[in-house]
C-alpha cells in the first residue's frame, strides 16, 4: 500500500471520529441541559422543585346543609376546575369554612397539580406514568377528600371574615406563591357572627361596615393581588341574596387588594 492511500485511509479514520466525538458530546450537552433545567417534583407536595408557579385556594362553606343538587354541582364544579382549570405546576389548597374557625385554620387538601398528558413533550414523559400521578395523586385523592365533608351541618355562626384572614395567611401567605393568585369560594356569603350578622342587617352596605369596629378588624391583607370567583349557595334562614350582597363583597375584597372575577348562583332547591 502506498503512503497515499495510508493517509487517506487514516484520514477517513479522523473524520469519522470526529464526527462520532461531536455526536456524544451533543447527547452529553443535551442531557446535561435537560438536567439542568428539567423540574422535578416533590414526592410529598407534586410541587415542583423550583416552587409552585401559582396558586388556587379553595374555601367551601360547610355552615349549612348543601340541598342534594348542590352536592352534585359542588363536586362537578370541582372536577372541572382540577381538570381543565387548574394549570400544571400550580398549588391547589382547599379550606373548610365551618363553625368553629379555629378548628379550620389550615387547608384540608393542598397539592400541586403534576399535569396531564396533554401539558407534556412526549419526548420526555410517558403517558402511563402522567396519567397515574395525576389520577392517584391528585384527582382522586381531592376528591376523596370532598366527599368526606360532611355537607349537613346546622351551624349557629358563620365565621366568613375569619376565614378569609386565614386563607390569607395559611393560604396565600404560608406558600409564598409568586405566580396568580385565585380565590373561588362556595358560601352564601352570609357572615352570622356575635357581634355581626348578615343575618339581622339585611341591608348590606359596605362603606357602613367599613366604619364599624368589626369591619375595621374584618380586613384580610393576605387576600392583595387575588383574583376572587364566587359560587353562591342557598341561605337556610332564606335571607335575600341581593345586587346589594354582590357589591358588599365587591367592595370588600376590592379593599383588600383583590378583584372579584364573577358571582353566580349554584343550583340547589
């Protein structure tokens, strides 16, 4: 064999090397980019590793009984919103609001959404594994949990300001949520307390309420940048829910550095 054909032998040698070498160096970058910028999720929280991206709380008024066709729009309403509402990576925490205030003071339910099978590459998840997360892990756990409420209760008080202030500070605050903020209540929105009562005073007037010692005390800081959605329940004492109310609670979260999104009527006779 001639010195030529020598090196243009081993020249093709190099050339294929390199291009091999490049070629590993490519998969050794990607995977240590995918590394580096891959979230992982905590086994505990399904929140990711880089904290929760937004947060949805949740506060169902237990103070009186849910008529059966509020039970179902209730637990519809729920499904719904955890399937097609609720995005990837944001924290979900449920609050009971009850009589006793003190008894409610953290969150029944609070997870991260892992996400569907729609939300991820199908480079890098596999749709069994998604689909399991997010069905075992939070679908049905939430739901679960729901179901679990006792939806009967005959309450003397309902302690809505209280609440509020604690999904403030347990809620909002306690996660330290930098993304959205969503607020979505299920309530008659009828506070019933001993030293005020939407009951008694069926005039609902805000700038009043704000005046008084108990509305200067009512307020909720915790609440600033949320965004409010009200799904207002059927009142036992069939006090009127009015135009008057929704402004009343307008104003209020309004004050409170938060905005309210919509308010309508759950079915329920």
């Amino acid at each position: 064999m001639s010195v030529y054909a020598k090196r243009e032998s081993n020249t093709g040698k190099w050339v294929w090397g390199g291009v091999i070498g490049v070629a590993v160096a490519l998969v050794l970058g990607g995977i240590g980019y995918y590394k580096m910028n891959h979230e992982t999720l905590d086994k505990e929280t399904l929140c990711p590793s880089n904290g929760p991206k937004g947060q949805y709380v949740v506060l169902i008024d237990n103070t009186s009984p849910f008529p059966f066709t509020q039970k179902a729009a209730l637990s519809q309403r729920l499904k719904t919103m955890v399937v097609n509402e609720v995005p990837e990576g944001h924290l979900l925490s449920v609050f009971l609001l009850g009589e006793k205030f003190e008894q409610n003071e953290k969150p029944i339910f609070e997870r991260c959404n892992p996400g569907q099978w729609g939300d991820r590459s199908q480079l890098t998840a596999t749709k069994k594994f998604v689909d399991r997360d997010f069905n075992e892990k939070f679908a049905k756990p939430l739901d679960a949990v729901v179901r679990h409420i006792p939806l009967d209760e005959h309450s003397k008080l309902s302690p809505i300001f209280q609440m509020l202030q604690l999904v403030g500070i347990n809620g909002f605050d306690h996660a330290n949520v930098k993304g959205d903020r969503k607020l979505v209540i299920y309530s008659d929105m009828l506070a019933n307390m001993p030293d005020f009562s939407m009951y008694k005073n069926k005039r609902h007037n805000y700038a009043e309420f704000a005046k008084s010692p108990y509305g200067r005390n009512a307020q909720a800081p915790g609440l600033n940048g949320a965004t409010v959605t009200i799904n207002l329940l059927a009142n036992e004492q069939k006090t009127p829910q009015t135009n008057e109310l929704g402004n009343f609670w307008a104003q209020y979260f309004e004050a409170n550095g938060a905005s309210v999104e919509g308010i309508t009527a759950m079915e329920g006779l």
